[in-house]
C-alpha cells in the first residue's frame, strides 16, 4: 500500500547557511478508476481511502447515488508485468441493473475544468443528472426550482449563522494531521450547520478530497448530504460546486476565490458559495437566503 508521506534528503539555505537535511513530502501517486473491469479514468492522489475515492468519483458523475448500487470495490491483483500488486488500481463492480455508462474516448465527463466543455453545457449536464435538489422554497433567476434533480430533496432548510461559517476555516486546518508534517494538502470537510466536523480528508488534489468525503458518506447511506456544510481549502472552482450539487450538499464555503463558472452554476442549482472565507470576512456569491443575515441585502 502506498504511504501517505515520504522522506526526500534537500538542501536547506538559511541565511546564507547551507546544510542537507531529510524532509517530509506528501506522496502522490496515479490511480486507475475502473468500471465493471473496463478502465474509467485516472487521477493523481494521495494514496488511501482509495476505495472512497472511486464512489465519490462516480457520484459526481452520476453514476452512483445510493449504497445498494455499489456491489463492491477491489484492488486489482496483477496491476504489473510482474504480476504484483501496485495498489494504484481500483475496479467498481455496480450491483445488477444499475446502469453501466458508455466508456469511450468521447465519453461525457464533467468532472474536470479540463474535460473541455464550458458555459451552458456544463451547466445543463450538472442539472440533468444531479439526483436531488437543493432548492428549499427560492426559485432560480427563470423562475423555476433550482436544481431538477430526479430523486427531489427535502428535509428542513439548511440555515447556518456567518459567525459559524468564519469558524470553519480555522477547525478544518486544525483537523489537518498530514498537513502539518509536509504543507503540501489540501482539505476538504464536512460540518454541521452549527460548526461541528463530521469528516475530514486530505489529498494532493482538493477534488480528490472531496470525492473521498462524498465516497465515504455514500459507503455510509447517508446520500444525500442535505444537513452539511463543505469546507475546502483553496479555491472554489467549477467541479469542487458541481461535486457538492451531486452529493446534495446545499453550501459550499472556501478560502480562497471561486470560478465564474463555479458561481454561475450555484446560482443555477441553488447552492450556496461562500469565497474568500477569512476570519470574520467573506464573499457570499450566490444562495445567501440560507445565511441568517442580521441586516437587509442591497446595492446593485
């Protein structure tokens, strides 16, 4: 199994003083996604929670959305000419009469900024395949729910105070095992409208963190995450809101900026997004109606 961290010797210069020294790096390694045996996709992570990984890859592309549809998940035996057992590739079985999606070169992937779609597609293709909504009682800019997911939502709406969202940042970073021995993670996790963690995950790829957040909660049943706050660390971009959207998270908070496209498709599905979230400070680009804002919204 590939480990987490590992040891590098480097040059240290400080103040013109040169000395080598041994230092803690972040592992990463690529993983091959496969389907039912066929190869799906591959990604560069941080070994471990492999298995949670591939679930929450394949929720956000539609492909899962409830534990019964998951038969199981192996390492693949073999991997090498070898014969031996990289730990690099998992292969999804899905349960009998869950639909296997097309695999091909042209396939529909809208998981990644790189997947070369833009615009309204991406925006359509999250809205036709998200299976529950977020919307609870607002209507989008055209006047129809947010968010046609086919399962639909429901549950109480999600309000969260801007005093507990200036919280988070500083509970996520604190919950950061591996971070603090490399500084080369990102982070990704799950609270409660009152500010409680419920998961944390670390990766080299922030999409990778919240994928094994989201693998986890469907290993779990606990789809969709109506109730949750997802906090992650960097930016908001385009897939991490499309990975929240199809896990049924209703409010998405990061440190740093969001994408254009991130917060068209929040304005779109009815997700919360909250950037720039620094001590007492941030930027509400979209769904503020579940923010208990103590004085009336203005201003053009």
């Amino acid at each position: 199994m590939g480990r987490v961290t590992e040891r590098r010797r480097v040059i240290r210069i400080r103040d013109g003083a040169v000395s080598t020294r041994p230092d803690t790096l972040v592992a990463e390694e690529p993983l091959e996604i496969r389907l039912n045996g066929k190869p799906l996709a591959i990604t560069m992570r941080t070994p471990g929670d492999d298995f949670a990984l591939a679930a929450g890859f394949l929720v956000s592309e539609g492909v899962l959305g409830r534990a019964d549809e998951l038969a199981n998940i192996v390492y693949c035996a073999g991997a090498t000419e070898d014969g031996s057992n990289t730990y690099n590739v998992v292969d999804v079985k899905l349960a009998p009469g869950v639909p296997v999606p097309d695999i091909t070169l042209e396939r529909n992937v809208y998981t990644t900024s790189s997947c070369g779609l833009c615009g309204k597609a991406s925006l359509d293709a999250v809205r036709t395949t998200a299976r529950w909504r977020l919307g609870d009682g607002e209507d989008g800019a055209d006047g129809t729910d947010r968010a046609d997911g086919a399962d639909g939502g429901g549950g109480s709406p999600l309000r969260i105070e801007p005093e507990t969202l200036s919280m988070l940042p500083d509970r996520l970073r604190a919950a950061q095992r591996v971070f603090d021995r490399t500084g080369g993670l990102h982070a990704a996790g799950l609270f409660t409208p009152d500010g409680e963690l419920l998961d944390l995950r670390e990766d080299v790829g922030r999409h990778n963190a919240v994928d094994k957040l989201v693998g986890r909660a469907l290993q779990q049943g606990l789809l969709p995450l109506s109730g949750s706050v997802l906090m992650v660390s960097g930016r908001a971009s385009f897939e991490l809101a499309q990975k929240a959207v199809m896990a049924g998270i209703p409010v998405l908070a990061a440190v740093s900026a969001p994408s254009s496209l991130a917060v068209d498709l929040a304005a779109e599905t009815g997700l919360t997004l909250v950037g720039f979230l620094r001590g007492t400070s941030m930027n509400v680009y979209a769904g503020e109606h579940r923010l208990a804002l103590r004085t009336a919204v203005g201003g053009a």
